[in-house]
C-alpha cells in the first residue's frame, strides 16, 4: 500500500472539507453499481437515479451527506487518487493496471466476482506451443497483468492493446490468444474460443483517497464499516486489512 498522501501526487486536488460538502463515492454502470447498493443499503442509504436510465453523471442519494458519480470503470482510480471522488469500487483487475499509487485499499467487497485467463481459438494447441518457445501474440486490455503472467513463466508474447471486442481478435488472425475477464464462459463459447489458463480471481475493492481518509474521517467511517461487514462474512478480505477499517484516529 502506497503511504503517498494525495497531495503528494502532482496535479492532485485536495478533497472539498466542510460541514455541507457531501461526500463523493465514483461507480461504473453495470454489475459494481448494481452489486453496491445493498452495501449502500446495509449503511441506510439509497442512491435516488438509476444511471441505466438517467443521463446525469452526479446521482443524488438519501443521505444528503453522500452523492455518487458516474464514470467509466477504468476511471474509478483516478478519480480516486486525484481527490474529485473521496472513495471508489474498482475491481482488481483495474487497479492493477493503475498500479494503485495513492490510494488505500481496504476491503475486498467480494462483489463482481470473475476470473482473469487466456483464452485461444478450438483446435488451437496453447501447451504444445508453449512448450515450444514460440512467439505469441496476445491481445488484451489487460497488459499489465498479461506481462507479468507471461513472463513469469517464461513464455514469449507480443501483447496488443485492445479496448473491446477482445474476442474478435483471434478469429480474425490479429492474435494468437487473448487474455481477458471470464465470468460464465459464455461469450468464449459463442465466439468457439476455449479457456486455456487462468492468471487469477478478480473482485471489486473499495478503494479511498489517503487525504479523504484523513480529513473526512468522520463521515467516511459509518460508510466503511457498512461496507466491511458483509465482506467478513465471504471470501477472504484483503491481507493486512484493520480491523476498524483503517480509518486513523477513529
């Protein structure tokens, strides 16, 4: 865990202080949005907007004291860390590719739960070329993390960065493999793609701007701790985690 403070970080904002300035909480759209509000709930608090049908990006809730933003799922960290989004849900597999600097990672929510693999066209033997030092190429969103793996285990790769339609790649000869988020399978089935190796398990984290946590502190804890208790009652929360959500001086 970075020990930075967001005024360490150059270009940050320092996050808004003040008895009528609400909290910022930053959502993608889609599965952590809708797998968040019953954490929101279990803290009494509902967001007002569905973003699915609402065009606004900054959604009230029911608590005056908090509001949520809207922003792409990538976006989450930098939010975050820069200081305009006081906490986030990001998953792991985003955060890795941020690399996580100036932000505290608390709790594994345990929500949006999927796998990070490689993944390659039917018929496609990925050990015997493994096996045989030949040069892959992998297209991914997820480079970061695909290099590591591959080097890791010694295999040569081009990586390609893709922003979408992984799954196209392969079929139209511009990859070998691809490496990318797999819930049911489905979508690999569809495409006769078949999952060949899985890199790790991927779930949503709270993540928390470090000047946040310390000035906000009051504010932010009945929140985190909403959030904390049903991550107890999972899979494992993130090592090292405190046991009164890391909030300093709480």
């Amino acid at each position: 865990m970075s020990t930075s403070a967001t005024a360490n970080i150059p270009g940050a904002l320092a996050p808004a202080v003040g008895p009528g300035v609400p909290l910022t909480l930053a959502l993608s759209k889609g599965r952590i949005f809708e797998e968040t509000l019953p954490l929101l709930a279990a803290a009494g608090i509902t967001v007002t907007e569905d973003p699915e049908s609402s065009r606004k990006l900054i959604l009230p809730t029911t608590d005056p004291g908090l509001r949520v933003i809207i922003v792409r799922a990538t976006d989450v960290p930098t939010y975050v860390e820069y200081g305009a989004a006081d906490f986030g849900v990001a998953g792991k597999d985003v955060l890795l590719e941020h690399g996580g600097d100036g932000l505290y990672q608390p709790i594994d929510l345990n929500i949006a739960r999927c796998r990070l693999s490689v993944a390659v066209p039917q018929g496609f033997d990925y050990v015997n070329a493994v096996r045989q030092g030949a040069r892959l190429r992998v297209a991914t969103k997820y480079v970061n993390s695909a290099r590591e793996h591959f080097a890791t285990k010694g295999v040569h790769v081009d990586l390609i960065k893709l922003y979408g339609s992984m799954e196209l790649a392969p079929l139209v000869g511009l990859a070998d493999a691809i490496v990318d988020l797999v819930s049911s399978g489905g979508t690999l089935r569809a495409n006769n793609l078949v999952e060949v190796e899985q890199i790790m398990e991927i779930s949503s984290r709270l993540v928390v701007n470090q000047a946040a946590l310390k000035l906000k502190r009051t504010k932010l804890k009945p929140i985190l701790e909403a959030f904390e208790r049903p991550s107890k009652g999972g899979a494992q929360a993130v090592a090292g985690r405190r046991a009164d959500t890391g909030v300093p001086g709480a």
